[in-house]
C-alpha cells in the first residue's frame, strides 16, 4: 500500500463533555498527516456539545443518538466511517500532533503486516504527569497473554483496520465497562500487535466523569469478558 492510500476515519464519542470535547478535537485537527474524516458521535449530550460543534467545528460530521453508552458510540462512528483506517480517540484524551503520521508510516514500514497499532501515552492527573505502574507497559508482537490481567492498549492510541472488525466483532454492547479490554481479547487472540513506544497520546485520567469511575465493581465485567 502506498504511504497515501493510509485514509484515516477519526471517531469520537462524547457524552456531556464540552469541556475537554475541543482539546481532543483541536489534536485531531492539527495532526501533521491529517485525516480523511472526523466523526462525532454525540451519545445523548446535555450539555451544548451540539450546539459547540455546529459552531466551532463545522467540517465535523457529527451523529447524534440517544444515551447508549460509548460502545454503541464507537460501533455507530465506526459503521458510519468512509475509509479503512479507524483512529480512536476518547474526548477526554488528546494526541500527539505526530501520532498519526508515525503510525501511518510504522504500518507502511511493516509492509502491511499489522491491522492494529498502538502507542505509549502519558497520564496527567490534577494537571500534573505521573508515573504509570510497571504493570501498564505497553507492548507489540504476540500480547493476548499480557492482556489477560488489565487493559494494555488504550483506545484512545489506536489505529485498526476496519476489517478486523466483521472478522473479530464490534465493542460489546452489553458491557458498560471493560468494553475495550473484551475487544482486545479478542483481537489478540487471533492478531500480533504493531507497538510505537513512543506516548503520542495524554490521558487525563481521575475526573469524575471517567468511565471507569461510574461503575462499581468492574472486576465482573473483565471476567465476563473472560468467559
């Protein structure tokens, strides 16, 4: 594949998130190789968020739909999505204004070996970087068995083939948590891993609103994935 059949769908999903929405989207927008579509997928928001990218961001596409969670979200963007690579990005996080453009030419380096790659990233908590546990290294190659105990690839750093998806299946939608890391599983099971080792994303983790914060005991939903 030529470095400029990469054609990029960015999606989105957002519930309630007016606030950190922009940071995400002006990452996406300034990338150094730019992508071929951004797409939101408005889960339900109260907030003006509508009202924000009709305005502020007109080349857009924006979905709207009642609240259904952000798998339905991410399934919704990335069914509605016109081109082959699927860039995954939370509107909670931000890129690396290179994380495309890296990715894009690791994927050509390896002569199309991979249908996924993912990156390392950086955590700010309360406005500060801190240190990510030993047991959050990320890696590349053959990973289901490093995936089994956490989640180890951040949505928010991928780039997949759309494909993978009718092969593998979409994000559960039963899962109100634990979502990506049920379809890493699967992906990992049957497909190696490109890894960047580079943090080309920041997440901004210990808001309120983080998804993970809103469930309590989410250890059934990784053993649900399990099984």
């Amino acid at each position: 594949m030529k470095i400029e059949d990469y054609k990029i769908s960015i999606v989105i999903p957002t519930f309630n998130r007016i606030v950190s929405l922009p940071r995400a989207l002006d990452s996406a927008l300034k990338q150094t190789y730019q992508p071929s579509e951004i797409i939101v997928v408005d889960n339900g928001s109260s907030d003006g968020t509508t009202k924000l990218l009709r305005e502020r961001y007109p080349s857009i596409r924006l979905l709207i739909e009642k609240k259904l969670g952000v798998s339905a979200a991410r399934n919704k963007g990335i069914r509605h999505s016109k081109f082959q690579w699927i860039a995954l990005l939370d509107s909670d996080d931000a890129w690396d204004k290179t994380k495309l453009e890296k990715q894009k030419n690791a994927l050509a380096s390896s002569q199309d070996q991979f249908r996924l790659v993912h990156t390392d990233e950086i955590w700010i908590r309360n406005g500060n970087k801190f240190n990510q546990m030993k047991k959050h290294q990320k890696f590349g190659g053959d990973i289901f068995n490093n995936c089994l105990s956490l989640c180890c690839i951040s949505p928010s750093s991928v780039l997949i083939n759309k494909n993978i998806f009718k092969e593998v299946g979409y994000f559960d939608e039963s899962l109100p948590v634990c979502e990506d890391y049920d379809l890493w599983l699967r992906i990992t099971a049957d497909y190696e891993i490109l890894f960047i080792d580079k943090p080309l994303i920041v997440k901004f983790v210990g808001h309120n609103d983080q998804l993970s914060n809103s469930v309590e005991a989410i250890e059934r939903f990784r053993i649900k994935a399990l099984q």
